[in-house]
C-alpha cells in the first residue's frame, strides 16, 4: 500500500526526540509526526504529549522525494465545522483577539517611560563621555 498525502493511518510512536516523534505505519514505513503537529495547543516537551509505543491516528501531510514521510496528529482529529478553519490557538489569525480600548492606552504609557528613561540614559552617558574628553570644546595642553 503506498502512502498518499492526505490519508489517515493508525501508527505506533518509536521514537521521541526534542522536535518530534516518529511513527512506524503500515507496510514498515516510519514517518515524523513534527512537534508543531502534535496538538492543536503549544507543545513544550513531546514527551507531555506522546509516549514510545503509543497507538496514534495520523495525517499524512507531506511526502518528499527522498522518502521522508510529514504525518500530522492534530490534523487527523475530525473538529467541528466551526472550527475547522481556525489557527491552532483556536482563532483564525494564529494570534489571540485584542481589542484597542485599556491596551492602547497602557501601550502609550510604556512607550512614554521608555522614552523618558532612554533620554535619561543618554544625558547620563553624554555627561560621562564628555567629561573624559575634556568638556564641550575643551583643548589639551
């Protein structure tokens, strides 16, 4: 049975490493399901996720030229149709909703102490500087 991009196969976890899993398929085929494609939540640590020997339904998302198999566990589950569409934090743009009102105005504050902090630092600097040279125009004898 050859793989084909897209199908959904039942496979065991042999081996876990820090960026993801491989997965032995059917037929002796070992595929790497990346740590990114293990949950539709942030994946620290694989081992959190997945144990050697686990019993996994994966996507088959991609396959190289050389052979290399790209398998997907978040991908295999069936979601909701209202879901279907959305980024893996659950929104549609990959980044959560933020709306304008209290964040603008606590944006505006910082960006102000940063500013007031950094002329701070430079006129301090400057001082410092300036007075290893010898001051504003000042000549050495």
């Amino acid at each position: 049975m050859a793989i084909e991009v897209g199908a959904k196969l039942e496979g065991k976890v042999t081996g876990i490493t820090h960026f993801g899993a491989f997965v032995d398929l059917p037929d002796g085929v070992t595929g790497l399901v990346h740590i990114s494609e293990i949950a539709d939540s942030y994946v620290k640590d694989v081992n959190d996720h997945l144990k050697i020997s686990d019993v996994v339904t994966v996507k088959v998302i991609n396959v190289d030229k050389d052979g290399k198999i790209g398998l997907s566990i978040r991908q295999a589950v069936d979601k909701p149709p209202e879901q279907q569409h959305r980024g893996p934090r659950g929104d549609r743009g990959g980044r959560p909703f933020k709306s304008f009102g209290s964040s603008r105005s606590s944006f505006e504050d910082k960006m102000s102490r940063f500013l007031k902090d950094s002329e701070e630092r430079m006129s301090s600097l400057k001082k410092n500087t300036e007075s290893k040279r010898g001051g504003r125009g000042g000549r050495r004898s």
